[in-house]
C-alpha cells in the first residue's frame, strides 16, 4: 500500500509499462505479460496485469490485477518441449479418441504412409489399415484397450499410393483426469524390410533342411546299393 507499481517491475521495462496503464483512456483495459519482482527475494515471477481505467468524479483511478502465471508458464514450456520431441521420433506417433477418431499424428506418419497431418486429423485409423488386416484384429485390439492393457503386435498399413508395409505396433490407453479411457495411443515402426528378411531366411531353413533330408536319403540308400552291388558281384564271380 501506497507503493508504485514500477517498484515491482523489472527497472529496464517499468517505464514502458507504467506509461501504456498510465495513458489509457477511461473504460479501457489492457493486458501485459511481464515479470514481477518480489521484493523479500529479489526474484522474478512470470505474471499477467490487467490494468482497468476509470475515473472517480475529475480523479482518475486504475484498477489491477496481478495474477502469477510462472507455473503456466513452466507447463507450457515443458509441453512444447515434449510436442517438440514426439514430432521428432521416426516411429509413427498417432493419437486417437476411443472411436478410433485420430487427433493427433507426428511428422514420422507423413514420412511413413504419405498422409499429410491434415489428412489425418478427424479420420478413422482405419484409413492407415489395409484390407488384408486379419478379420478379428481391429476387435482383439478394442477388446485389450477397454480392459486398459497394452496391445502389441504387427499391422499391415496401406500408404497414400496404394502400397502396403507391415509395422510393428503398440497400442497404450490414456485416461482422463476421473481415469477413464479417454483416448489411445499407437506407436508403429516400419518392419517391411526386417519381414523380407525374415522371410527370406525362412525359406533358406527350409532349402537347408530339404537338402539335409536330401543327403540323408542319399546316403542311406547308397549304404544299401551298396550291399546289393557286393552281393551281386559276389554272385557274378561264383558263376563263372
């Protein structure tokens, strides 16, 4: 009380923010987001003034309020910071409500299916999926979501050309601040290459172990062609 507002403000800036709550006509408010010192401390706090002009007879009056906003502030910071981080990952990063409506898509998923995050917003998952997806795949998932466990697997995803990959997904259920499942999270990596791979390794087991039953045979039955060759040899010299 009886102190000036400048005496809280930061000494470089008090000036310019004395003079635009100073200037300001009778009715009109403004709103400036400047640091306000405290005095016991000397340390700063993010906050937002309001300043109110009004007029008491020929007495002009300013009225304020002063709200702290250092832990908004934090908040947001530490948000932007986590956006920022999810939008740089190369798995694809897909939030979406329980209907399956997506509300969110980072960069990888433009990366990866050729949708842009336009395209995505507001549509069903479904339109990442290829038809070739198992017939009990969308309900098995729903089933584990609603329970509040993690799904995880492999999905068959068309891109924006028609083409499909396989992506190995996790599927994680958010809930609200009352926790209940709000929405869900999926997280998928392109897997195309590794499932050629694995594919290709596959058959070579296979190829190696037909050509190892190959040579058993082989070999087994040369043991008794063989005998049969002896025998029929010896037999050859007993007749002449």
């Amino acid at each position: 009380i009886g102190r000036s507002l400048g005496d809280f403000l930061d000494q470089d800036d008090r000036g310019s923010v004395t003079v635009q709550i100073a200037t300001q006509k009778p009715g009109a408010t403004i709103t400036i987001d400047h640091a306000v010192l405290r005095t016991d401390a000397g340390t700063q706090r993010d906050s937002c003034i309001t300043a109110s002009a009004a007029r008491l007879g020929n007495h002009p009056l300013c009225f304020l309020l002063i709200r702290d906003i250092s832990e908004e502030r934090r908040a947001l910071a530490w948000q932007r910071r986590l956006a920022t981080a999810v939008d740089q990952v190369k798995e694809a990063v897909l939030i979406a409500a329980v209907d399956g409506t997506i509300e969110y898509a980072n960069r990888a998923v433009t990366e990866m299916t050729g949708n842009g995050r336009r395209e995505c917003i507001g549509q069903p998952l479904q339109l990442l999926w290829a038809k070739e997806q198992d017939a009990h795949f969308e309900q098995k998932m729903a089933d584990m979501i609603e329970m509040g466990e993690v799904w995880r697997g492999r999905i068959v995803n068309q891109r924006k050309d028609g083409s499909l990959f396989v992506a190995a997904a996790t599927v994680s259920p958010m809930r609200d601040q009352h926790e209940m499942i709000s929405h869900f999270v999926l997280v998928q990596r392109d897997i195309t290459h590794e499932v050629e791979i694995e594919t290709r390794m596959r058959q070579a087991q296979k190829m190696e172990a037909i050509g190892t039953l190959a040579g058993g045979i082989a070999h087994d039955f040369n043991n008794i062609l063989g005998g049969i060759i002896g025998f029929t040899d010896m037999a050859l010299l007993q007749t002449t």
